[in-house]
C-alpha cells in the first residue's frame, strides 16, 4: 500500500470518528458505538481489529436495545464507503453478530444497506475488480441468510416447539440450505491468488484481508453443511417410518444434491489450502452421503409406484366388472292392456282414449265430447248439447289425419227444412 492512500485512509476514519463523538445521543444514534464501528472497518487493509470487533459483539449481548444504534451507524458505514477494505470489513462484522445466535438479531430481515452493485473508487476498476466481486458475492450470501433465518424464526413462533414440522416442510428447509451453500461455495476469489518464489508462498496486504475473511466463510460452510447433513439423516428416518412417495421423490432429489455438493466442497478446501488459508493438518475431511441411502430411497419410490399402479389396475377392473353387472340385467317390461296405443305420424299424434275426430274440408264440422260445435264456414262457435262439433286449430283445413264419416240416421229422425223462396 502507497503511503499516501494509507495517510488519506487515516485521515477518514479520524474525521469519522470526530463527527461521531461529537453527535448527539438519540435512540438510534450512540456515539461510543459509532466510534467503535468505525475503529473496526478501518481504511487499513494490513490489519483486521479485531478488538473492536469483540467490543460491538459485548454492545449486542447486553441489550437488544443497542440493535438499533448498531444498525444505523453499519448501515451509514457501508452506504457512504467507496472503499472495497471497508465495505468487506463491515460484512464480516455483520457476519459475527449473527454468528452471535441473539434472537433480535435473528428477525432482522434483509440486511438495511444494499452492496449488490458495489464498485471501488479509490483504485482503477483492472486492479479491483476482483475485490469488487468478492464483496458482491459475500454480500449476496449474507442478505439471503438473514431473509432466510427471519422466516424459519417466525414460522418458530407461530408453533409450538412440540409440534414437529410437516416432512416436506422439512425437505423444502434443507432444499434452502442447499442454495445457501451453493452461493458458499461460489464466494471464491479466482483472480486473487498469492505470489510463488521458489516453490514458498507468502501473501502481500491484500491477500491476507482475503484470507481472513475466507476464514469467516469456511466456518459458515462447515456450520451450513453439518445442517444439511443432520437433516438429511432425521429426514430419511421419517421416511423410512412411514414412506410415501412424494416425500421420497423430494428426499431423493436432496440426498442427490448433497452428494454433489460434499464433492464441490471438496474442491473447494483444495483450492483453500493450495491458497494457504488452510493447511493439511488443519483441513477436515468432508463426509459424503452413503450411496445405501440413494439406493433405498430408489427402492422406497420403486414400490410407491408399482403399489400406486396395482390400486389403479383394481379400480379399473371393479369398474369393468360393474359395467358388465349392469348390463347383464336388463328389465324387460310388456304391455299388459290393449286399451291404449299410440299413432306416430308426421304430422300429428293421436291417442284413442283422447281420440278427436278430424272433418275434412268438404264437411261441416266434426264431433268430439266437448260441448261446442265450430262452423267452418261462420269461424264460430255454438253449442250443440252433449255431443257438440269443434274445428282443431292444430289440424290442416285440406287434410285430414283421420277421415269422419257421417252416421246414416233413420228416416224419422231427418228434420225437414222448410222452403223459404216458396214460402
């Protein structure tokens, strides 16, 4: 580091410091606080304070009352940096206070400063870039961790802590886990390596901030993976319990990512200790998920199946044999009188019982029970006694459906019209 970038550093954080003190004490300012978060996100990128580190952790242990002050005063921090050291020292301090395990800190949320689109000023962006991505990155885990351990506290509260989850709830958990691991395991400084002389590796200034800081994250990924391992085993010993198939296929797509995942990590603790993080005595080994328990999750799913297949080929056969049942019986039902039939025509439909004499156009009119005669000729109606004569308004005036023929009476019954032009 030039001289002057580091006197122009301490310069800063003494004028920060200044405003600090000398601010006033409301709810969501303390100034003693203040100063000592910016004691430890210091301009100086050969050191990490971690004095002052302990010193904000002792703040959020006493009281959850100094949350608050602590947040603002971190998040007044990170938003005015344009500095990479800064803004990674501020999020591996926002790492060890939730690594503190308080519960209001746990219900945090989102983190209240945003470093997505993070970028250096102070140097050219060829030489920082690989910082830059580093912060962004680091950021992008801590900000789903905390959303994350926010919704798993509130879901806490609104059960009891008897109250043992659904499975797939549980399985939906571990699938979360997993994405948070994954974005662990992509936090890894590629273009950033240390210098080799004669096969001896020794890290400059900026290396040795990084290596502090994959330190913090290499104690995440351990911590992330050994959950992911316990619930896994919890998880197939409630399957194995009581299998289901839809529970199985979920647990067989998270034991296969874990397996994955435990030979990604691998890689990635090589790579720490060719980068010196981490040496071969200090490495631990990595446990990969037995291939006996990919098996019998396969066998659990395999049987679902061929059960699930059975149960539908029986319903279909009970419904065929039903089917066949019904057909077999069939009432048969003849007519027991002769009394009544039915006439289907084109035209009209009679039935004897109701059986309506039809008149032809020639006639007069026609008889029916009704007590009305109707005159073709006048379109009028007169009664006529018991036996009366009507016209259908349904029948045509040119056919008849049925022909009427007129009864031949005997002569005495004739009635003699007289003759009116005589007369």
């Amino acid at each position: 580091m030039k001289l002057w970038k580091k006197a122009a550093g301490l310069i800063k954080d003494r004028n920060s410091i200044w405003v600090a003190v000398i601010s006033r004490r409301t709810s969501l300012r303390n100034p003693d606080l203040e100063a000592i978060i910016i004691k430890a996100t210091s301009h100086d990128e050969t050191t990490v304070d971690y004095k002052n580190f302990h010193r904000v952790y002792q703040w959020v242990r006493t009281s959850p009352l100094y949350l608050k002050p602590l947040l603002y005063a971190l998040s007044t921090r990170m938003e005015k940096t344009r500095s990479w050291v800064v803004a990674l020292k501020g999020l591996m301090l926002m790492h060890g206070i939730f690594c503190c395990k308080i519960p209001s800190v746990q219900k945090i949320g989102r983190l209240p400063f945003d470093l997505s689109n993070f970028c250096d000023k102070h140097s050219k962006p060829s030489k920082t870039w690989a910082y830059d991505a580093f912060v962004r990155a680091y950021f992008k885990y801590l900000d789903q961790r905390s959303a994350f351990l926010s919704t798993l506290v509130k879901k806490k509260n609104r059960k009891s802590d008897q109250e043992e989850p659904p499975l797939l709830e549980e399985l939906g958990r571990l699938q979360k886990w997993q994405s948070l691991l994954d974005m662990l395991l992509e936090i890894k400084p590629e273009a950033i390596s240390p210098h080799r002389t004669n096969n001896h590796t020794y890290n400059n200034n900026k290396v040795y901030l990084i290596s502090e800081a994959m330190i913090c994250l290499l104690t995440e990924i351990f911590d992330v993976y050994s959950r992911v391992c316990k619930g896994i085993a919890g998880a197939l010993l409630r399957i194995y319990a009581s299998p289901g198939k839809q529970e199985a296929q979920m647990a067989l797509g998270v034991v296969q990512k874990a397996a994955v995942q435990g030979e990604e990590l691998s890689v990635y603790l090589e790579y720490c200790m060719d980068m010196g993080i981490l040496s071969t005595a200090d490495c631990p080994k990595v446990e990969q998920i037995p291939e006996e328990d990919i098996r019998d999750l396969e066998r659990i799913i395999n049987q679902g199946s061929k059960m699930e297949e059975s149960f539908v080929e029986c319903d279909r056969m009970a419904a065929a044999q039903k089917e066949e049942d019904n057909k077999a019986i069939v009432a048969i039902q003849k007519p027991t009188s002769k009394k009544s039939k039915t006439i289907i025509t084109d035209k009209w439909e009679v039935f004897e019982e109701d059986l309506i004499s039809w008149v032809s156009a020639d006639t007069s009119g026609f008889s029916d029970v009704s007590g009305y005669s109707y005159n073709t000729t006048t379109n009028s109606a007169i009664g006529v006694g018991v036996q009366g004569q009507y016209r259908n308004p349904f029948a045509p005036s040119s056919k008849n459906i049925i022909p009427y023929h007129h009864p031949v009476h005997a002569a005495h019954n004739h009635q003699v019209l007289p003759d009116l032009i005589s007369f």
